[in-house]
C-alpha cells in the first residue's frame, strides 16, 4: 500500500490526528506524510521562498510559534520576531521579542501550508520541514474568543498558497 493510501486512510479514520502522529505511526518522517496529505489540506512552498514567508509572517500579528521535540510540545504567543541574514542564518533579533535565535537557512525543504481540524476546531499553519524530513517549527493562527481567525491573518496566509509548488 502506497504512501498516499495509508495517510488517506488514517485520516479518514481520524481526520484530527496531527502529521507528527502519523510519522510515527507509519515509522516515516513528518515531511514525508505531510507531501501524502491531500491537497485540499496541504499547500506546499518551496525552500526558495522560505526567508520571503518568514518576513511576511512577522507582519501577521500575534501567533503561536510551535516546536516539537520528540513529543515534548514548547509554545510560544507572540509576533513573530524580525530577524535578518548572516553567515547562512536568518538571525531573530526583535528586542520587543522574547524569542531569540539562528534559524539555518539552508536546512528547510519545504514549507507545508497545514488546513486541518485539532481538538474540534479548524487550524491553519506554517510548518517548515527540513532535509532530514524533521519538522523544524510551526506558526499557527489565532483566534479571536469567539474561536474565529483573524480575517487579515486568514487572508495573508491563503495569500502565500500563489507560491506553491507546481
């Protein structure tokens, strides 16, 4: 059985089960399921695009920043920072920030724009996949109390589906 036929099948059986949960479950990696996801789920970007989609979220408001460490889950609610290139790195250095770092440039493979549901709510996110097949963070949208995205963050996200890969 293909790939594609497995992740459709699991995601049949639970459409809010997160890619990470997949991987494991199929002992692949988190890239690998995330280009088996239906298309009307997954938008994917290439990593040529990846420092234009990082200066273009930071203008999107609050987020929440996700990274995932072997099933440890670290979050973070905030802008995302401004940041700038040096020596192959995109260097976060936003002193209204809290975060801080390197984020290596020339390990992204693809940006995977995620439409999916998670604990009974739609979700909408950018998750930066490397080489490896690893994800490396993910940036998600926020909601208003109601439990409604933001419209401007809704239309600057479905704006980044004009860089995806053919």
């Amino acid at each position: 059985m293909t790939l594609v036929k497995q992740v459709q099948d699991i995601l049949s059986e639970n459409p809010a089960i997160l890619p990470a949960e997949m991987a494991r479950q199929l002992n692949v990696g988190e890239l690998a399921v995330i280009q088996a996801m239906p298309a009307d789920l997954v938008t994917l970007i290439d990593a040529r695009h990846y420092l234009d989609v990082l200066r273009d979220i930071k203008t999107w408001g609050e987020l929440t920043l996700v990274i995932d460490v072997d099933g440890s889950i670290f979050e973070m609610v905030g802008h995302f920072p401004k940041g700038g290139e040096k020596f192959g790195y995109y260097n976060l250095s936003d002193k209204r920030s809290p975060l801080k770092g390197h984020l290596k440039v020339d390990n992204v493979e693809t940006i995977a724009l995620v439409s999916k549901p998670f604990h009974g709510v739609d979700t909408r996110s950018v998750q930066f996949l490397s080489k490896t097949g690893r994800m490396l963070f993910k940036v998600y949208l926020r909601r208003d109390k109601e439990k409604n995205f933001f419209p401007e963050q809704l239309e600057k996200f479905e704006a980044l589906k004009q860089l995806a890969v053919a």
